[in-house]
C-alpha cells in the first residue's frame, strides 16, 4: 500500500490580518497635515525673516523647506501601506487539529 504524504492545512492567526484601510488613511493623513503644517511655519518665517533683516543663509534654507516639503509630503502620503511583521508559530506539535481532512469515523 503506498502512502500519499498530505499536505498541512494552512493556520492562519488573527495577528496575520494587516490594520484596517481606514487606520492606515488617518496615520497618513495626519502624517501629511503635520509635515504640511512645518511648511507652512517654514513659509511664513521666510516672509518675517526676510522682513527682519535675517541672515541670507537662515531666510534661503526657508524657502527651500517651503518649497521642497509638499513634494516630500505627498510622495511619503501616497507611498502606500506600511509593511506589518506578522506572528509566526514556531509549534508544530502533531497533537493540532487539522482544518480539514477526513473526520474520523466512529468505532474507530
């Protein structure tokens, strides 16, 4: 009698599953007002420091944080889903119950 090797079931587990889509919008959402929030600082202080009398160097490296920082937000917003590490059992004990398979049959 030859003897075909089954193969396991796959086990998923609840820690598997990635963060919902709406938790994963709301954190880049959030992470988009913030860095937009230090543009627009970094816009306004130009104006005041030029305004001012400020150093040329102090009122340049503002502008270029004005300037550059939309383009940096909206890469890192649209980048996509942030990869989550997974739970991995390392237990293979053969006392498991399979998902599927043949049940076991009565008497037996």
């Amino acid at each position: 009698m030859k003897v075909i090797p089954r193969r396991r079931a796959a086990v998923y587990t609840v820690t598997d599953a990635p963060k919902p889509m709406s938790e994963d919008i709301r954190y880049r959402q959030r992470r988009y007002l913030i860095s937009m929030g230090i543009r627009t600082v970094c816009f306004v202080g130009a104006v005041v420091a030029a305004m001012l009398g400020a150093p040329w160097w102090l009122v340049f490296l503002l502008v270029v944080g004005a300037v550059f920082l939309p383009y940096i937000s909206v890469i890192f917003a649209n980048g996509g889903r942030e990869p989550q590490p997974s739970a991995r059992f390392t237990d293979e004990s053969p006392s498991r119950n399979e998902i599927s398979g043949r049940r076991p049959e009565i008497g037996s």
